[in-house]
C-alpha cells in the first residue's frame, strides 16, 4: 500500500488552541497544520472568491506530497442551481489554478432541495468537463440523486460516502472509482461531534482497502465546530500510518 494515495485532513486548516502542543509553534496556521497532515478541504471558496495570487501562496506554502480540495462556488450549486455556468466556471478554475499541481480535486456539494434532473447535471457536468480535467467530488443530498449513477460513471464524477448520511448511497463509494473519499461532518450532532476509536480503526481499514485497490482516496473531517475534526484526522492518519508501517516491516521479514 502508498500511503501517499491516502488524503487525509479537514475542513480547512486552522489549529486550534486545544491541539496547538501537537504542532510546530512557528509558520502560518497553514504551514503548521501541513506539518502534520497531508491535505485539506477549502470552505470559503464556497462563500466568495479567492485571488489566484492567494490560492499560489498557499501552495507555495505546504510540502511538494500536499493536496487541497477546492469546493465549488455556491453561486453555482445553490443560486444557479446548476445552470448558466459557463461563466462563473471559468473564473472560479482560474482562479483555483494558482495551487498548481497541488489541486488535488473539486467538490461539488448541492443543496437538499436540488433534486436530480438528468439534462441539467449531464449540462453542468459536461460544461465542467470541457474546462476541467480533473478529479470531481459529488455531495448530493436529496434522496433522487440515487438516479445519477449512470451519469457519474459517463462524466467521471466520483460520490462522496457522506456522514451523516442524506442518501440511501451514501454508504459507500458511488462513480468514478479513481477517487474515493470520505466526507465526515459529525454524528451524531452535525459539525460538533467526534468519532470514536472504534469508527476511525473501521474507518482505516475501508481506507486502507481502497487505497489496495488503486484508488486515490481521501477522507475530510468536516466536525470542525469544536475542534474535534483536527483530532479525529491526527488519530486517523497515526491508524494508518502504523499499518503501513506493519505491513513494511512484514515485507522486510519475507
């Protein structure tokens, strides 16, 4: 197993007083946080715009193995609801663009009152596709997206496993089969709540699985709203890291 093929980190990168000690006391929040992990999940692209100079600072700022996820404007998911694009499409991947090769994927989280209509997405996802040939990340979250399976896979979207869960399918991997990844908000109170040691040891292994199988896979802490994401993805990345290190040293004895 690569464990440079797991991502893992939260919903952006600030470290907060309690887990402070675990980091380096000099840097940005940004430089300290990515000592520790290797990706994160930007959130404020989602509420307004960010210059390409800053996405470039940033990624001149984190080690060459680092990767961000990059969320989709809102005035694109919940104000054009999907349509007439083209436009604020252009100027969001341009502006994203700074980060280089450390733009690791994009994700696409829709409103629960967008339900599937088939011309609609296959139009936004096509008009996505002529500009960006990278991985896409679909957060769905009315029930009727359960419908968009054949159009992932045609489109090369892969469906975040989503929990809490909105969607019957939001259990397990859904599209594209490159990119995987977990998007963990909280439960059982949405933002706030941490995840025990008994989930995140069954959490490393579903990583670990899909890793073996040669997907890039990703898992975002989005619990942000106590500071429990940073300690849920510290936790996660040490499981992983001592089971890659067992399985070298089980290499290293053969």
């Amino acid at each position: 197993m690569n464990r440079q093929t797991i991502f893992i980190g939260c919903a952006g990168w600030s470290v907060g007083r309690e887990h402070a000690a675990a980091f380096p006391d000099n840097g940005t929040h940004l430089q300290r946080y990515a000592s520790h992990l290797n990706s994160v999940e930007i959130n404020s692209s989602f509420y307004r715009p960010h210059h390409r100079k800053t996405y470039a600072r940033w990624a001149e700022s984190v080690p060459e193995a680092f990767r961000f996820c990059v969320k989709v404007p809102k005035r694109m998911t919940h104000e054009l609801r999907l349509t007439n694009t083209e436009q604020p499409l252009e100027q969001f991947l341009e502006q994203c663009a700074g980060l280089g090769a450390h733009l690791g994927c994009l994700l696409v989280q829709l409103p629960p009152s967008l339900a599937f209509d088939e011309k609609v997405a296959e139009g936004f996802f096509n008009t996505l596709r002529e500009h960006y040939d990278g991985p896409v990340i679909l957060e769905p979250r009315h029930e009727s997206w359960v419908d968009a399976k054949a159009l992932l896979m045609t489109c090369q979207i892969s469906q975040a496993v989503a929990d809490p869960s909105r969607l019957s399918t939001d259990f397990s991997p859904v599209g594209a089969r490159e990119v995987q990844y977990w998007r963990l908000h909280g439960s059982p109170r949405i933002y706030y709540s941490a995840y025990d040691r008994p989930f995140l040891e069954k959490l490393a292994s579903q990583l670990q699985i899909s890793a073996v199988e040669g997907a890039t896979t990703w898992c975002i802490f989005d619990n942000t709203a106590s500071g429990a994401a940073l300690r849920n993805a510290l936790d996660l990345s040490a499981l992983i890291s001592k089971a890659g290190d067992a399985v070298i040293r089980s290499a290293d004895q053969r």
